[in-house]
C-alpha cells in the first residue's frame, strides 16, 4: 500500500523540475529586457552555450573533474584503446571495490572486468579468474581480450607479486601513498587457454584461503561447466582438489552419463579428484557434481564469506592439463 506513494513522489519531482524550468525562463526575459543591442546578445550568447553544456549527456562535456589522478590510472589510459583491463585484489570490497574503480574508469576509459553484474558472463568470469596465482589465469584472461593486469595489493599479508605466474610481463611498478600508490601492471603474454572452467549451480563465490589457494563451497550438488575454444575436440587431464565438511560424503563426478571419477572421503578428509585423458567435445561439456551424504550448516563467518547456507563440500580451482601429462 505505500510502496506507490514514493513512485508519485518521484514522478512529482519530474513536475517540481520543469516548473523551475519555467519560472527560471521568466527571470531570464526579465533580465534580458534591462539590455538592448549587443549587450543583449552578448549575455544571451554565454548562457545558451552554457545551457548547451549542461545538456549534453556525451563526455568529455558532461563531466569536470579537477581531482588528482593516481598513476596507475595514468597509465592505463595510455594503454592501446579498447585494451581490456583487469584490477587485483578482485574482491567485492576493499581498494578495488567496483563502485571506486568506475569512479576512475570516466578518466581513463578503457573497458575493464571488474563491475560485472551478479548472473551475467562478466560475473561467471570473475568467478573463474578469481586467483591472480592460479597457473591459468592469464590464459584465460587473454582468451576473453584482458590484455593487461593491474596488481594493486598482496592478496594475503605474506604474498607478493613475484608469486605471480608465467605468463605476465611487468610493464611498469608504482611505489607510492594511499590505495593506489602501491601498484604493478602488466601486459598479459599467455597463450589463449583453449579450454575454460566456469562455477555454476550450486557453488559459492571463491575466496582465497590462507595459502593463496582459491576455495569454493558446494551445496547439493553443482556444475563446471568447460568451454572449448580449441576449435576442435581436445583430450585433457583434469585434477580437482577437494574437502569433505564435518561429515563423510561419496563423490562423483559425472560427464553425462559417464562416471570420471568417485570417492568416499570421510569427515574433513581432503582429496585431489584426477580425471585422467577426457574427451572435451567442441561443443563443451559439463562436470556435474553428484553428492551422497546430505548437507550442513555451516558457520556463520563461512555464510558471510561464501554467501552459502549450507555445504558438503570445499572445492579449489579445476586444473586443466594436456592429457599427456598424467
């Protein structure tokens, strides 16, 4: 019942702004009476092209900003126009928080990553890219046109950017004062990863844990979906670190109606789940998670991490290898 009444309230604004409009045209006539000749002219010319300013919606017009600038935003707007970018720590708080980042994004222009709304492929891609220390990562990130990588802070108290895997080339490191003084960036030189894990279903958002390591919760079950670039059909080998939370659970892991791999593991038993020469077809495949051991609360610190109410399992990132390697 009162939820309409704030709806009326803004269409009333729309009403309260166009009378200003009006009554502010009556001034100006007013005003404009007390001048003739050139003096007229000379005061109508400002205003209309001030006017004009005001309603053009287009940057650069519509924006004035006398802030100064971190460099690290200098130099990403130098960068090759229309060069992706992504910004680590890619949490959803802290120095690189999304509303900061589009802050700055108006000065340096340049499409970036982060800011991906909840359930769309920017967000799934996050999701998967969670980790700047995970091995695929830059494979991945070239494979969606991230061509460059900021890295702005430890992702832990203990880690560095020399953690950073193969695959990054260290453009220029900046040494300076306040969230952005302390940044590197770097032009990704991995080649395009052919096939990509996306997190879907019933799995959280990841977190890193105390060793750098990329955790995620399952619930009842859930899906990896592998996306083919290859262009073809590609054999890989597959490893899967997992966790078995406060009870004991059997695991598969099912491609289709085949059975890759199945495991008892008892109550915090941690395990690698290896997949060994799968057939990744063109079209993709999907590694559906079946779960026999039921789920439970779990604890409110890991609910405001993970965003999960309960879980079966603790999952880190899928690692994807030639087949030839195991």
């Amino acid at each position: 019942y009162l939820l309409p009444w704030f709806r009326w309230y803004m269409r009333l604004g729309i009403v309260v702004y166009l009378s200003l409009i009006v009554i502010a045209c009556y001034g100006l006539s007013v005003i404009l009476k007390s001048f003739k000749g050139r003096r007229k002219e000379m005061l109508l010319i400002p205003i209309a092209l001030i006017m004009a300013l005001e309603l053009l919606i287009v940057p650069p017009m519509k924006s004035y900003d006398f802030a100064t600038i971190p460099p690290i935003f200098n130099a990403v707007e130098q960068l090759p126009r229309n060069s992706g970018t992504v910004f680590y720590p890619i949490f959803e708080n802290g120095p690189y928080v999304t509303a900061r980042l589009m802050f700055y994004q108006r000065w340096f222009k340049q499409p970036m990553l982060n800011g991906a709304l909840n359930d769309s492929d920017g967000e799934a891609l996050r999701r998967t890219i969670y980790s700047p220390f995970n091995a695929a990562t830059p494979g991945i990130l070239r494979r969606f046109g991230i061509n460059y990588m900021v890295y702005g802070m430890d992702t832990k108290g203990d880690t560095s950017a020399s953690l950073l895997p193969p695959g990054l080339q260290e453009i220029k490191a900046y040494d300076g004062d306040g969230w952005y003084g302390n940044a590197h960036l770097y032009k990704i030189t991995a080649p395009k990863a052919d096939i990509v894990p996306m997190y879907l279903g019933d799995i959280s958002v990841p977190n890193p844990s105390e060793d750098g390591s990329t955790v995620r919760i399952v619930g009842t079950g859930g899906t990896i979906k592998l996306l083919d670039f290859a262009g073809s059909d590609v054999r890989v080998s597959m490893n899967l670190p997992m966790t078995s939370e406060t009870h004991a659970h059997q695991v598969s892991i099912m491609k289709g109606s085949k059975e890759l791999w199945r495991g008892y593991l008892s109550a915090g038993e941690e395990t690698v789940a290896v997949m060994k020469d799968v057939l990744i077809p063109k079209a993709g495949a999907d590694l559906k998670f079946v779960i026999k051991g039921g789920t439970w609360p779990v604890t409110p610190k890991d609910t405001s991490i993970f965003g999960m109410l309960r879980s079966s399992l603790k999952i880190g990132d899928l690692e994807i290898l030639p087949a030839a390697v195991l």
